[in-house]
C-alpha cells in the first residue's frame, strides 16, 4: 500500500476517481447543496454491518466513548484501509453503549470503519454537528433564521446518518445564540431527534452543555434548569467536564425517571476534570455509578497519543480495565446470536492471512477488519500470573492479522484459565457446532472451557480438549475430545478442532481458554486463531460467479518507475438485483502473461485489498512488461468467516493495451510499406530514374502514398494518445476516447492503403483489382 499524508482533508477533487477516504463537510453551503451525494467517495463511505442488538437493559449507567485524536481523519480516513500497523485502535467495545467521532469541522462524519466495527459489537455510532468561533455564529444566525431554514438543515444531517448507516449526532453548539433564535434552535433540536427516530429505530441525539436557553454560552457541568429545555426535546445531554462531586447526584434529581440519559463529561486528558483524568479516570467513574447516571469518556486516546508505557496495547488493557473494574458491569455480551465468529483481529497488523494461509506480508490498518473482540483481562503489575495473554502481530494468524497468543511458563499438572467472551446465547434444540484453530510448540495444550446455565437444571461447565483430559474429570461436569484436522502444506501448524453439542434449554455464559502441559519443558506457547459457532457444519454455498455482474470503470493507465501502471473503479452486484448478504470481500488480481495467456505471473493471484462494500478503488497498480491481461477476482466472505474458493469467484477481465497492439503493429507495416512498394523498383542501369518506384506515375499508385502516410502518421498519433492516457497532466479519460477514435479511423484507412496497394499492381487486369478491392472493403 502506498504511503499517505496525514492531512485530514487535502485540496481534493472529490468528483474525481481517487483513492476514498472520509472527509467532513465544513459548510453550511456544501451541507444545503447536497453536493456530497455526488462525491466519488460517498458509495464507499457507507457502512455495512448492521447495528447488532443489546440485550442489556437500558435501565442502567451507560458509557459513551467521545473519540478525539489529533483533529480527526488520521489512519483512519483511508476507506479502503492504510499502512500504518501501529494505528489507533479500539478493541473494548464490550465496555460501550455510544462512540463518537469528534472534530472541530462543522459536520463531522465518522469514517465507515468506525461504525462496522462498533455496529459488529452492539455499540451506537453518532457523528458531530460543532459551530465555534466567528463563523460558527454566522452559521447559527443563517441556520436558526426562520423555522423553516432550521427544519432543513436538521432534515439534512438526518439524511447524511441514514444514507451513511450510522445512528445519530452529537449537537455541539459553542457559540452565543441570538435569544429571539432560541425557538428556532430548539426546533432544530427536536426535529432533528424525531427525523431520526422515525428513520432510524434506537437512533439518538445527544445535546452538548454549552449554550443556555438564554443564548449564552456558559457551561453548567451538570444538568440544571438553563439546559433542561434542551435535554427535555433530545436524547440526553453531555455535560462539561468541570463538575464537582455532587454534580452528578444533583444532576440525577433534576433528570428524574431519565437519569440515565445524563452523561457526565471525563477528559481523560485531565484539563479541569474531576479527577484527573488519565490513570485515575476511575475516580470520577466511581463517583458517576454512584450517583446512578451515565459517563461520556472524551478523548481515551490519551494512552495512545501520550506513548504510555510500557507499549500501546498493554496501557489500553490496563486503563479499559480500570473502567470495567469501576463500572463494576459488561455492556455488551457476545456471542448472543448466531453465527459467531471472531479471528481476533484488531484491524492493523503484519499480515494477512485466509483460511490459515498468509496472503499478504505488507503492514496494514483497517478498523473495519475487526471481528468480535475479545473480553482479554489485564493481569494487574503482579508477577503472579505465569501466563501473558496478548494479541501478537509478529505470530502466525489463521484469519485477518490477529490472533491470541499464550505464552508463559506453567509447573507440572498446572493449569491457566482466562476469559474469552461473556456471552448470552440461548440454546435451543438444534445442536451448536464449534471450531477452532490451534498452533502450539512442544507439549502446550490449548483447551475451552463453556460455562451454561438453566433456570430448570442450574450450572453446567464443558471442558473441550485434545488429550490429557483425565486430570479434569472431577473439574468439570463434562470433557469434550473434539475431532482434529490438520491444515494442508500450505497452512503449516495449524490444527482445527471441531465438535457438536446439544444444549437444549441452556445459555452459554462464557468462553474461557485452558491452557495445560502434561509433561516437561513447562515453557507455554500456544496461539489461538479463530473461533466459530454455528448451528450447521456444512460449507457456505456462495453464489456462483455467473450470478454476479462485475465492472471496471474510470480505468486510468500510468507509469511509475518505469513500470505501467493501472487505477481503476471496480464494483459487483447480483444479477437478480437483491442487496448481497455479505460484508467482507478480499480482491485478488492475476497477471497473465502475452505469451501464454494461462500463464499467471504472481501463481495462484495477488492479494492487493479487502472491500467491506460492493466496491474497490485499484490505485497504481504495477504491471509487469509480459503482461497481456488482468484478472481481478472477488472472493466473497460470509459473516462466519469462510470463503469463496478463488476459481469459483466472480471476477473482471481487464485487457492490457488492447488498442496498442493494433495500433503498433499497422505504425510497422505502414512503415514496411512505403519501403516494400508494390510493382517493385526500377533497376535498369541505363535508366535515369533507377531507383524510382516503377509505378510511380499511376493514379492507383499516388492514393496508395497518401494512404500509407496517413495510416503512418494515424498510428503514431493513436500510439501518443495511448501514452497520454495515463500521464497527470492529461485527462485519461478524454485521451482514452481520443485514442479509440483514432484506432478505429485508421483500421479504416489500413484498409484503404490495402486496396490502394492491390490497385496499383493489379490495374492491369481491371477485373481482378475491382473484386479484390471489394473484398478487401467488405472485411474492414
């Protein structure tokens, strides 16, 4: 992937074909002109997974996560994914209810990454609508002018959530209101809330503690009466960070039967906040679950962009887990639906690997890749624990660029157990089929542990493991041997394990990994790569490739470094017109060779992206001077992590030069010609003109010359063209077009230099040249 600048929105064309990213709208003009719709980006900018449901009771404390890192639109602007293996991430989703993605531009719109990932994990996206400073007022004046202008602009953001798929905004108003535009602000708010009630179910509108119902902007910190209008007409509010210990309880008897829709605002930066922020984040949290409302976390960033030791991952787990430990609670419990499939993928890695095979050694970020994640717990800065359990981006992955690693030391008949997932997954009468990928050294043993209950039967626990199960009989209620498959030459290491249970009636709590030695060296290493539950163990029947229309436009050829390059738009959709259940779509291309077409210069095919839309942008892609032809190939993934086989994959056929090789072979043999003249040369030593075309003073022979010196100069202009296509400074598009109007122009004139040639040799037998003219004319 190429390298990119961190400017999170550069002088762009965005009508353009360009690598996507995301970008906000800085205008209250561009926000009125719709004009985003007709962005090139705007398709890839839509997110794909559905929001999961909670089943967690909403009569309770929520925590919303306010994500702001270094004005917005760093690593993650790049729609199709960037370079950047120590990108920010998120992985606690599990702890969360709301996320959103802040800025300081007018309509911050949260990037598709964001959303697939919190979706995939139960948690609401919401994007920011912010005014500040002296433009700021000039937009709330235009804005709030009537009632009309502020149902529109409410109208509008509204339409942005749905078309994009996130679920809602964030109103922060920092600048003065005129009082007389008071009304209209609040006509604004609420018809903006009930335009997105009505469009997007469980969606919300979170008001911000700046501006009072007197137009000034004065944060109250808590909420009272000079902000309760407001709060009354939306879905909750999000206090300034600078309250005092009894602010949150104050806050809670003026919210009533709402309370919980009162977040009370943490910089996790500090910056006046109750608490501190940073390390004891947990401080306020303390304070806010005692008073029975909700949090709003601005900024967790803060590990990451203040480089807490000892790395980014370890501080993450560490500072989450001091949210868990005060919210005393886990939000979001999975698995609860079936299929459920995690390969622990963080989005950002090493590598890239499918099925257990790597396909991809290029470093790599792309939020959207995460599957489900999982509920790791921090060990504490004890040593008492003899077994570190990380995602290890330098491990082998089965799937995506993730994995969880065990890695340690444990005694004889010792044992480690840590949780994987906190779930609430009815079972039913069908029985539950389970898989899981395996790599260890030496004598490391990696099991599960379910934990289940039933209101009519209690507790139950299963233990899954491959050998050495005897020293558990009395652990658990039942031990599990689950059938073993090893992985082909191409996915070395790996072991699959799979087994089927019935658990009629029953819920699955939790997922716990166990891990065991049963003889010498006690040195642990073991990496899980994947783990699916699903009601069926048959393989994914994926549409067949005829069932897919497949397209490539806005084709630009190039160079780079001396080597021809190649960008292109590619999409795909079914035949049948319906909306394709899938989310994820890794693109594979393969470069056939000129002289043997079935040969495939990368093997079996280059992996160059995933798309988690019907979609992907191929920029610059390097072609290799052999090559005669590109095979861009979709293989479609399903949400239970398997995938299409690459031979049965839809796929687009791109030819390379196509035109240019006619066009440079009729540039040869037009040159060839006015050299090889037909009737030959004069040779007679005696004659004058020995050397002349010995035609040369037909009529037949003159159409012949000019023929021949148009079709030389036609395919010197059509091989130009070619070239410009795909230089910067020249439409590609405009010089493409130019190209194949020249080519077919002088296809038509090649032929007329052919009759012409036949003519002047055959004029003699007048019969012979006219028939051999008319054939000639009726092939081109």
């Amino acid at each position: 992937m190429s390298v990119h600048s961190n400017d999170p929105t550069p002088p762009f064309d965005p009508s353009q074909p360009s690598i996507p990213i995301s970008y906000p709208i800085k205008t209250l003009e561009e926000l009125d002109s719709r004009s985003y719709f007709s962005s090139f980006h705007y398709p890839f900018n839509r997110s794909s997974v559905p929001l999961r449901p909670n089943s967690a009771s909403a009569q309770r404390p929520k925590i919303l996560v306010c994500h702001d890192m270094q004005g917005g639109y760093v690593d993650d602007k790049w729609v199709q994914g960037g370079d950047n293996s120590g990108a920010y991430a998120i992985w606690h989703w599990f702890l969360m209810d709301v996320f959103v993605y802040f800025s300081h531009y007018l309509v911050t719109l949260p990037p598709p990454c964001w959303t697939n990932a919190a979706h995939r994990h139960g948690v609401k996206v919401l994007g920011t609508f912010i005014t500040e400073g002296s433009d700021g007022y000039a937009i709330c004046r235009e804005m709030l002018s009537t009632k009309e202008s502020a149902h529109k602009y409410a109208e509008r953001l509204a339409e942005l959530a749905v078309a994009l798929g996130f679920d809602g905004w964030l109103l922060n108003i920092e600048v003065g209101i005129d009082v007389k535009q008071i009304p209209n602000l609040k006509e604004f708010i609420s018809h903006l809330t009930q335009t997105m009630h009505s469009s997007v179910p469980a969606s919300l509108v979170i008001w911000y503690d700046s501006v009072t119902i007197d137009g000034y902007v004065s944060y109250q910190n808590q909420l009272n009466q000079q902000n309760k209008p407001f709060f009354d007409i939306c879905d909750g509010i999000f206090t300034n960070y600078w309250w005092q210990e009894d602010y949150p309880e104050q806050s809670a008897k003026v919210a009533g039967d709402r309370k919980f829709d009162v977040y009370m605002g943490i910089d996790v930066f500090g910056r006046g906040t109750y608490g501190g922020g940073g390390w004891d984040t947990n401080v306020a949290l303390d304070v806010i679950v005692k008073s029975d409302v909700s949090a709003a976390l601005f900024a967790p960033g803060w590990v990451y962009e203040t480089n807490q030791p000892p790395d980014f991952q370890t501080a993450q787990n560490r500072w989450w887990g001091l949210v868990e430990q005060s919210m005393g609670n886990v939000v979001q419990k999975y698995p609860s639906e079936l299929p459920f499939y995690s390969n622990f993928d963080q989005g950002r890695g090493y590598h890239i690997s499918v099925d257990g095979v790597q396909v991809s050694s290029t470093q790599w970020n792309n939020i959207s890749s995460q599957t489900f994640q999982p509920f790791v717990e921090y060990a504490g800065d004890s040593t008492s624990e003899t077994i570190d359990v990380l995602v290890d981006f330098t491990e082998a992955s089965f799937g995506g660029g993730g994995n969880l690693t065990f890695r340690g030391t444990l005694e004889a008949n010792a044992t480690f157990s840590t949780r994987l997932f906190s779930g609430q997954l009815l079972m039913d009468s069908l029985p539950v089929h389970f898989t899981y990928s395996v790599k260890s050294e030496g004598n490391s043993q990696l099991g599960l542990s379910l934990a289940f209950s039933s209101e009519t039967e209690g507790e139950k626990t299963l233990l899954i493991a491959s050998r050495g199960t005897n020293r558990f009989s009395s652990e658990f209620n039942d031990v599990i041997v689950p059938q073993r498959h090893t992985k082909p030459d191409d996915a070395p290491g790996w072991a699959v394990e799979e087994f089927t249970i019935s658990m009629n009636g029953f819920t699955l709590n939790e997922i716990r990994a166990v891990c065991y030695n049963d003889q010498p060296p006690f040195e642990y290493l073991a990496v899980l790569g994947h783990i699916k539950i699903s009601t069926s163990n048959t393989p994914t029947v994926f549409p067949p490739s005829t069932s897919w229309i497949v397209e490539g436009q806005d084709v630009e050829w190039g160079d780079s470094q001396g080597s021809k390059t190649v960008s292109l738009k590619i999409s795909w959709k079914l035949k049948d017109g319906k909306k394709p259940p899938y989310q994820t779509y890794n693109i594979y291309v393969e470069k056939q060779s000129i002289r043997a077409p079935e040969t495939k210069l990368d093997g079996e095919g280059e992996y160059i992206g995933v798309a988690h839309v019907e979609a992907l942008y191929v920029s610059q892609l390097a072609i290799p001077s052999s090559t005669s032809s590109l095979k861009f190939m979709i293989q479609v993934c399903d949400v239970g992590g398997a995938s299409q086989k690459l031979e049965d994959a839809p796929y687009f056929q791109l030819n390379v030069d196509r035109y240019a090789v006619v066009t440079a072979l009729i540039a040869t043999v037009a040159f060839a010609a006015g050299f090889t003249l037909p009737g030959g040369y004069k040779s007679d030593q005696s004659d004058q003109d020995r050397g002349s075309a010995i035609l040369s003073r037909e009529s037949a022979f003159g159409e012949f010359v000019i023929a021949d010196s148009v079709s030389m100069i036609s395919a010197l202009l059509a091989i130009s063209f070619n070239y410009l296509s795909g230089r910067p400074m020249v439409s590609g598009a405009r010089a493409g077009t130019y190209y194949k109007f020249v080519t077919f122009n002088l296809m038509v004139l090649f032929g007329l230099l052919a009759e012409a040639a036949l003519y002047a040799v055959l004029k003699p037998a007048l019969r012979l040249a006219i028939t051999a003219c008319i054939i000639v004319f009726f092939f081109f």
